[in-house]
C-alpha cells in the first residue's frame, strides 16, 4: 500500500503516536511503567485504526475501524488525565490538546 500524504487523519494520528512514544519513554525514565505501558497501548493504537480502516472493506468496516480509533483516543485522553492530576508525572497538556 502506497502511503497517502495528503490523508490529515492518517498524518495526524501517526504523529499523534510519534508524541506518545516520546512522551512513554520519559514516563519510563520516571519509572512510571505501568501508566507509561497502557498510554503506550492505546497512543500508538489509534493511528493503527486509522490506517487499517483506510483499507476497509466496506463503509460499514471503515465505520467500524475508525469507531475502534474512537475508542483507543478517550481512553488514551483517560490515561493522560490521570497523568495530568498526580503527582510528580511530566507535564502532558500539549499531548491532551492534540486528542
């Protein structure tokens, strides 16, 4: 599959997982794995959604895939909002505005 530039969903959601994995190691360094694992899941697996439904095989499948990236983006903003009101974990405001 040719990639399409031009696609601002797919261009954002791999950027968007591009700022998670960055964001996930600095949580490792903190040592905060477990909330660094389930953002690291549900961050990158939004774009994943995406580009599967570009290749759907139907409307109803695009629809579907594209609900599932749904899905993966509130529960990543879930996991960014514990991040944002405890303690001692890295600033992720830009990450929340860019779900």
């Amino acid at each position: 599959m040719q990639y399409n530039k031009k696609n601002f969903i797919v261009e954002k959601s791999l950027n968007f997982a591009l700022q998670i994995i960055e964001f996930c190691e600095l949580l490792d360094r903190k040592k905060k794995f477990i909330l660094s694992n389930q953002l690291l899941k549900s961050g990158t697996s939004i774009g994943a959604n995406v580009r599967e439904a570009q290749n759907a095989e139907s409307a109803i499948d695009f629809i579907h895939k594209l609900k599932i990236a749904a899905k993966e983006a509130d529960e990543t903003q879930y996991w960014l909002l514990l991040c944002k009101r405890s303690k001692n974990y890295p600033n992720c405001e830009t990450l929340l505005l860019d779900i």
